[in-house]
C-alpha cells in the first residue's frame, strides 16, 4: 500500500478510531500468522474460526492496529490502536474500496465461466507494456481475495487486473461494487456453477453485471464467439470491443499449434501482427485475443501486445508442462467445468509424436448439480470420440461417469490418487503424453505427486 494513516482506515470503514490516528501504515492483512510490526489486522469471522480469538497474538507481533467488531475485556490493554466496526468482512471491503478510490489507478475487471486466471494473466503481461501493472495473485477472487488485491496495490502502480468469480447468484455485484472498475473483461458463459445458478442465462445475468457496471466512457471486451454477448452489449454503458477466433474488432486467425504453443495472426481491424503463445491448447488463442483487444483500447500498440503475448506466462497448475522419467505431464489440474474438459482433451490429442500415447486422467468436475452425471458423461463420450490410448478416471462416482462413457477407448476408474499413479507407473512409456484435468476438490494433481515418488 502507498502510506495511509489510520484515521483515513477507519473512515474508509465507518468505523470508530481508539488510539492514534495519524500513524502511516502500509499493509492490511486478514491472516494473524503473517502479521509483521506496522500491519493493520482484520479480524473476519466464519463459520468455523473467529479471528478475534487472535487479537492479543497480533497485538504483542506489532500490528499498528486491529478491526474488530467486538471488543472482549480479556484483551485487556492492547499496545495498538483499535477500530471497532459493525461487520469486519464488510469494513475489509469497504477499505479496500476506498484505498482503490483513493489510489485511483486504471482498475481492470474480469470475470466468466472459463479462462478467468489464463486471461487476467495475459492480460496483466499485456497492459505491463505500458503501465506499472498488479494482478490478482493466484486465484483470490473472491470476497476476500478481491479485497486484498486492491489493498496489493503500491506506489507506483498505474493499473490492476482484477479476477472475479462467483458460485451463487448476486456476488459478481458485490466485488463489482468494490473494484469500481474503469474497464472490463467478460471471457465467456459457459455451464461452470450451474449447481447454484440454475440456468446458462442466469449464470449469464451474473456474469454480465460487471461489464454492465463499467462506467460511460469506461472499456468492456466482450467474446465474439460467445452467443449472449449480443444481449449483454446491449446492457452495457460503456464502449464495448469484441475479440474472438475468426471474428470481432481484433481477430486471431490462422492458428498453427505444435508442441509448444500456437501461432496465430491478431488483426487489429487492419492492422495484423503474426503472435506466438507459448502456451499449451488453441483455446488459449480466445483468450489472447481479449486481453489483446483491451490493450490496444488502452494505447498499446499491436507490435507491443504481440511482444507480451510471446512471452507469457500462466499461473501453476494451467496447461504446464512437466516432464517425468521422459512421460510428458500436462498438469491443467487447477479447476475444471464442462468446457474447459474439452478444451483440454482436444489439446491433448494434438499432442507428441506419432509413437506417443495420448492418456488423459481425469476427475470430477464440481458444482453441476442436476447436470452433473450428464455433463460428466458428455467429457466421457467426447474423449472416446478423440481415439486416445486411454482414458482414466479417479475419485468418487462422479468420476466414473467419465470412464463409463469413454468406452470407445480403453478405459479404468480408480479410487484414489495413488493407486491410479501406480498403475501408470506400471503402464506408460518414454515419450506418452498424459492430461492431468478436474476441479480443484478433486486435487489431480496428486497423481503426479504419487507418480514422482514411486
């Protein structure tokens, strides 16, 4: 944080300020394991822990202050300042809304059903170009870690990606309100938290209240090969772009994938630069593509966009390469829905030599509710319509439905990590290629972990 004094906290906070108002500080933090001399202390409550219970630890590491929303006498005399709050979660957001104010550098929203971190990535590699750029670290996106982001933000920096995802109905507004982004990005409406959303076009209402609360003169880009971005352009205030495969206002066309990455052609509505991605799948072209667009409505120049997309780089667990015992790991195993599985089973089939085996070991993809075992079948189907070498599926019957469906391939469902990992110690060969992929709950990247260690 650039230095703020308390006071300007707890008024950003409507909170009330014990002790002294004029100190500088330079960090919020919700987390009492990693508070440091100097840091303000946010004490949330959930429905498991009550951060309050720390206070007196946090008061004797240095915090310059705590915000609580109680005040217990057995505390005692705290050695800080305090700024008592109706709601902490509340207080957390409304400091960081108003640092952003305060701040006041270009805020980027992004939201959608797929492709969130990989287009916040690139997009953050592009706006580098000409701005003092932050992003959202990770996948803090939510009501927490979307706080925190902007409350990242140093002296110095000029403009901030911000990620936001959303499992129930009404979120996207909430982190909307508290970014008050200048710009923003909407990667796609796909089928991702439908358990809780009920209906694609709802889960298309939510997604389009960010780029709908972009302000008059502000910036939306919006997927051309996404169907509801028609409607949604028609509820938006700002100045929409498009961006997409083979159509919008910057094109990508002619894609060359090899092993490595994709080449690609970005028409700037004329102006064309040939692009290299380094990065796994041809659905990350779309992906490019947009963070493309809002670079070049932000100034950037083609040539310099084209730059940054051949040097990117995604968060862990994306499409990443790693190599063991001459097997080729494709370890996509962040999260997974519906699109994203076929987005990674068609990269998967490009992939290696004609002496390669294709695998792909997959788990469950969560938060589908009444579709689920349908959805699961479909990933299944579409992978035995690939002709891989195999398909393997771990977890619980969920999972299995994968497998189940996949029998156009050879094909085996596993309880757990480590005995799937020890069967494809057993199995693969120097020069295979295998597709680690499911939601975060199905943790499939512990495949590899049992795979390296035996």
């Amino acid at each position: 944080m650039i230095p703020v004094s308390l006071q300007t906290l707890s008024n950003f906070a409507a909170g009330t300020l014990r002790g002294e108002g004029s100190r500088l500080v330079t960090n919020v933090s919700t987390d009492s394991r990693k508070i440091t001399a100097g840091d303000v202390f946010v004490a949330l409550v959930g429905d498991k822990f009550d951060a309050h219970d720390f206070i007196p630890q946090v008061a004797g590491a240095g915090a310059a202050a705590v915000v609580v929303s109680k005040i217990n006498p057995a505390w005692g005399a705290l050695p800080c300042a305090v700024i008592e709050v109706g709601d902490t979660l509340r207080a957390l957001q409304d400091i960081a809304h108003g640092y952003r104010l305060h701040h006041n550098p270009l805020i980027i929203g992004l939201t959608g059903s797929n492709g969130k971190t990989s287009t916040k990535d690139l997009a953050a590699a592009v706006m580098a170009k000409k701005f003092q750029t932050r992003a959202t670290l990770g996948n803090l996106n939510n009501h927490i870690g979307l706080p925190l982001t902007l409350l990242s933000l140093r002296e110095g920096d000029q403009c901030c990606v911000t990620e936001m995802g959303m499992n129930h109905p009404g979120e996207i507004k909430v982190l909307a309100g508290i970014a008050d982004a200048d710009a923003g990005i909407l990667t796609n409406v796909g089928m991702a938290h439908i358990e809780h959303m009920g209906t694609q076009d709802a889960i298309a209402w939510e997604k389009a209240t960010l780029p709908a609360q972009v302000k008059r003169g502000g910036v939306v880009v919006l997927n051309a090969n996404d169907k509801y971005t028609p409607v949604i352009t028609r509820h938006c205030q700002a100045t929409v772009s498009t961006a997409g495969v083979g159509c919008g206002d910057v094109i990508a066309s002619n894609l060359r994938a090899d092993g490595t990455g994709t080449t690609f052609t970005l028409d700037f509505s004329g102006e064309k630069v040939e692009t290299r991605l380094p990065i796994l799948g041809e659905h990350m072209v779309g992906n490019a593509a947009l963070a493309a667009c809002m670079g070049w409505r932000q100034g950037i120049a083609p040539s310099d966009i084209a730059d940054a997309l051949n040097h990117a780089k995604l968060t862990g667990g994306r499409v990443e390469p790693k190599v063991v015992d001459g097997v080729r790991f494709i370890d996509d195993s962040y999260n997974a829905n519906p699109d994203s599985m076929i987005a990674g089973l068609r990269t998967l089939s490009t992939l290696g030599e004609e002496t390669s085996r294709r695998v792909a070991v997959l788990g469950r993809m969560g938060e589908l509710g009444p579709v689920a075992e349908a959805e699961h079948r479909r990933v299944g189907e579409y992978a035995g319509s690939l002709k891989l070498d195999a398909v393997f599926s771990v977890g619980g019957s969920e999972a299995a439905w994968i497998t189940e469906a996949s029998k156009a391939v050879p094909s085996e469902h596993f309880p757990d990590h480590a005995a799937c990992a020890t069967h494809l110690r057993g199995w693969l060969r120097e020069g295979d290629v295998v597709l680690l992929k499911g939601s975060r709950s199905a943790r499939m990247e512990q495949v590899l972990t049992h795979f390296s260690a035996s």
